[in-house]
C-alpha cells in the first residue's frame, strides 16, 4: 500500500502534468517519450520523473536497489536536448532519452566507474567509453549508474548474483526476495520499475540476457565486435560486450542502433560498420511465414515447460516451421571456457586498470585480491575470491593450454555447436527457454541456480542471442532465446518481435514480497 501511493504521483498520461509537472513514465516507450516532447513535454520533465522514481523506489518502498548513482549532470544535459529541440537542430533519435549505464562502463560525467567493488570507489575517470560517446551523439541524457553483481560476477563460483559492496543487493520487481540475476542485475531491475525506458548492460556469459530474462525484459547480446569495449571494465576479450535492455524488442533495437560503431582501440569491431543499419526499420514487416526454427528441449520444470509449449505454438501460429532438434554433447566446452577468461581477466584486468586515475591504488589483479582481503568485513561478507585467485595463476596469453581452450571452446560452441544445429535443422535461428525461474536470493549459500540455460554456446562463439519475454511461471518472468550465427543480430530481433507482439507475454511488475506460490501452501484443511 505504501508503495503503490509512493508511485500514485507517477501515473499520468504522457504530456499530461501533476502538480509538480511531472509526466508518467512507467512504462513508456522510446516512441512514446519522443511523441510526448514532441508535443512539449520537455526532457528536463521526463528525467525529473524518472529520478523521482527512484528516488520513490530504490532505496526506499520497494527497495530494489538497482542504481548505484545518479548523474548530477543529467538535469543540464536533458535542458541542452530540450534547446536543441526547441531550436529544431535534435541530434538523434535518441535526443532527450534518459539511458542508464551499468557501473562498469566509464561516462566522462562527474561519477565513479566501480564495478561495484570499494576498490575502484575513486574511479572518476572523466573519459566516456566509446559506446556512451555513442549515445550522447544521439543526444541521449546518461541519467546514471546501475548496480550489478560485483567484478561482474566472476569473483567466485559461490556468489549472490545481482550483489556489490557499493550498491548491496538487487531485488527483482516481480518477487523482492528473488534474484534479479546477473551480472546485469541493477540495468535489469531499473528497466523493469520504468527508473529508465531503456539500459546498457554487459555480458561475458549470461549478464544480459539472465537479468532480462528474470526481471521481464528483452535483452539483446549482440554479435561480438559490434559494439566497442574499450572503457570498460573487463572480464574477456573473447566474450565480453555491451548489449541494450529493454521492456520491448523495438526499444532495444533502437537502442542497439546508438551503440554499434567501430572503434580502432578494439580490434573486434573492425567489421561493424559492415553490419550497420537501422535494426528498427525492418522491425515492422518481420514475418515468420515458412521461417525455419531449431527448437531445442532441455529439461526443465513442468510449469516452465508448459509456457515454453505455449510460446512455441505462438511461432507456429505465425507460419514458422518448428524443427526439434538435440543439444550436442560438447565435452569439455565449460572447462575450457573457464580457462578462457580466468586468464583473459588477469590480462585485460591488468591493463585497464593500469589506466585508471591516480586515486585507484589497486593497479592490479594481484593488488585487488589484497585488497579484498584486508577489507574483507566489507567486501566478502557473504562469499570469497576463489576465482580471482586462480585467475591471478594463470600464465598469460602465450600459454598454450589457454590458447588450446580458446580454439577448442570457439569451434564446439560455433562449428559444432550453433552452426551444426541450424545446418542439421536448416534453419536460420535456434529457440530454447532463455533459464528457469528466479531462485531466492540466499546469503548463506549463494546463487542456487536450477533450470536451463541458453547463454553459453552464443556467448562462447560471439554469436547473438536476444531473449523476449515468455511471460510468467508462478508469479515470476522467464525468456524465450532466439539465436543465430555471426552477424545474425536482425534474424534474431526480427524473430524476437515478431513472437512478441504475437504473445504479447510481458507482465507489469507487481513488487511483490514473494511470488505468487497460489493456494496449494494452505492445504485443504
């Protein structure tokens, strides 16, 4: 109750104003929020509406946790996009948008870049990762810093997803004592409570679609090389990249366009601009008529499996053509990913961190790990570093084994993985369950995952994987994947809309205490 009248002032229509002038925004689009500037509504209104969201919202109320930090800048860059407008000179499609950034990626704005780690609380580099350099080209107001799943979740194997030391605990908007995922999990749950129509998060192995999956959005890792990494705090250079988080798939596709460029600081995407066009446009006449799909069947939770069972006739609704096909068996694949990027994060760790400002006095793995462990009360109070430690063992990018299970995990989860399936189905996109329900989020014995997962195989080979909402399972969300090979980004999103406004699945959070677990707890007594 208090939480809904904390919101009430937040629910006019679009142009409308409350007292204080503000307009709604939860739930809006990008389209909505340009048509409602459009018809003079100014971006100062619709930023000060979502800062008092969150101010309403994330610390407060429902307590979710999702923003590390707003931007003391955003204000001013929102009365510059409303100058521009006025003058008739707007930047971009984006102009005036306010986008959220996950506290991994630098903005030249006056706030810290932590990872969510105390030991880069001073990390105010003022310089913006070129994918934010992007987005202020389009016009768009950085409107803050979202949490996440510390270092990115890849500290240790026992970890809260969705957990820093700067920003505590993520909770998810459909059931608070559940896990928001990760490592994506403040873009996730902000997105999901309207604290922004549209975030940036990163993946290296599930951090954008696991949280957009569990917190009801669509999430969009796209081709690897795509969007520019320099900037941004690292895991691996074979895996990690940004990807836009969205409650729809046209808005993650418009956010998409703003992020994709090249950039001669990352080798990766020195094919970009090949595969640049507007991902939007074709939205509108996506069809699946005689579209051939891969379906995979991983085992799962009867009442996950019937809404998977419902979303696959959904796309057969729509004229595709279903093709069951069988998971390979790719032995090996997770060890040797593992091996991956614990190696790629003591070097690329390393040298990012060796360009940090003077204020950051660890300049290392090595110098992170003591740190941790001297302030441990604060920085492991629920789980340890186990793999910062075997990472900080690792032999460097030389090492043959390391470059044995780079070209091993690359060719099962492309070759004989993604590739075989689509050319055994001749099928041009794979579906399967995106992960199962959210678990509870557990101080005492961590992430306890249980439930399909289609993230590695697309996050291995660097091939796109887009996850839309299925709907829900007892009262919390779950995804459908859409996969494809290389450079697959508009197969994947046309396929992903296409399901979407079919299913129409997404549900409004309701910031339950817990999920909806029905009648049957009572009994018959």
């Amino acid at each position: 109750m208090m939480i809904r009248a904390a919101c009430a002032a937040l629910l006019m229509l679009p142009g409308a104003a409350v007292a204080q002038g503000i307009p709604r925004v939860e739930e809006q689009s990008i389209d909505a929020l340009r048509a409602a500037m459009a018809q003079g509504t100014s971006s100062v209104a619709i930023a000060q509406a979502y800062l008092a969201r969150i101010a309403a919202m994330d610390r407060t109320g429902p307590t979710l946790r999702a923003v590390i930090a707003t931007n003391p800048d955003a204000m001013a860059q929102a009365r510059a996009s409303d100058a521009r407008r006025t003058a008739g000179k707007p930047l971009g499609p984006l102009d005036g948008i306010p986008v959220l950034i996950k506290d991994n990626i630098e903005t030249s704005d006056p706030l810290a870049t932590t990872a969510g780690s105390l030991a880069l609380r001073d990390n105010v580099t003022r310089r913006d990762a070129p994918v934010v350099a992007l987005l202020r080209k389009q016009g768009a107001v950085i409107l803050g810093k979202t949490n996440l799943s510390e270092w990115a979740n890849i500290r240790s194997t026992h970890s809260i997803s969705g957990w820093s030391a700067v920003g505590g605990l993520v909770r998810n908007p459909y059931a608070l004592d559940r896990t928001s995922c990760g490592s994506s999990s403040g873009s996730g749950a902000a997105v999901a409570a309207s604290f922004a129509a549209v975030a940036i998060g990163t993946e290296t192995d599930g951090s954008v679609v696991c949280p957009s999956s569990m917190n009801g959005l669509v999430g969009l890792k796209p081709t690897l090389g795509m969007v520019s990494r320099t900037h941004v705090v690292p895991i691996s250079h074979s895996q990690d990249t940004p990807g836009p988080m969205a409650r729809s798939v046209r808005d993650a596709a418009l956010l998409f366009n703003a992020m994709v460029g090249v950039d001669p600081a990352d080798p990766a995407t020195r094919d970009a601009r090949t595969h640049m066009h507007d991902f939007a446009a074709p939205l509108a006449t996506a069809s699946l008529s005689g579209v051939r799909i891969a379906v995979l069947h991983p085992e799962m939770l009867d009442s996950l499996k019937a809404r998977y069972d419902a979303s696959l006739a959904v796309l057969k609704a729509q004229g595709a053509v279903l093709v069951d096909v069988e998971a390979p068996k790719l032995e090996g694949i997770g060890e040797a990913e593992l091996l991956v990027l614990q190696t790629e994060l003591k070097a690329d760790l390393d040298a990012y961190l060796s360009t940090t400002p003077k204020a950051v006095k660890t300049r290392s793995l090595d110098q992170v790990i003591a740190f941790n462990q001297a302030n441990a009360a604060s920085e492991m109070p629920f789980f340890a570093q186990e793999t910062f430690v075997a990472a900080a063992q690792t032999r460097g990018l030389t090492d043959p084994e390391y470059l044995g299970a780079r070209a091993k995990s690359l060719r099962l989860a492309g070759a004989e993985g993604i590739d075989a399936l689509l050319a055994k189905a001749q099928a041009t996109v794979i579906v399967a369950p995106t992960y199962g329900m959210p678990w509870l989020s557990d101080t005492v014995y961590g992430d306890t995952f249980n439930g399909p997962s289609a993230s590695e195989l697309p996050a291995i080979s660097g091939y796109p994987h887009l996850t839309v909402p299925m709907g829900l399972v007892r009262g919390v969300p779950v995804g459908l994947s859409f996969i494809a090979t290389r450079w697959g980004d508009q197969t994947v999103l046309d396929a992903g809309y296409v399901f979407e406004q079919a299913a129409k699945a997404r549900v409004v959070p309701s910031y339950a205490a817990t999920n909806d677990a029905g009648p049957g707890l009572a009994g018959a007594r």
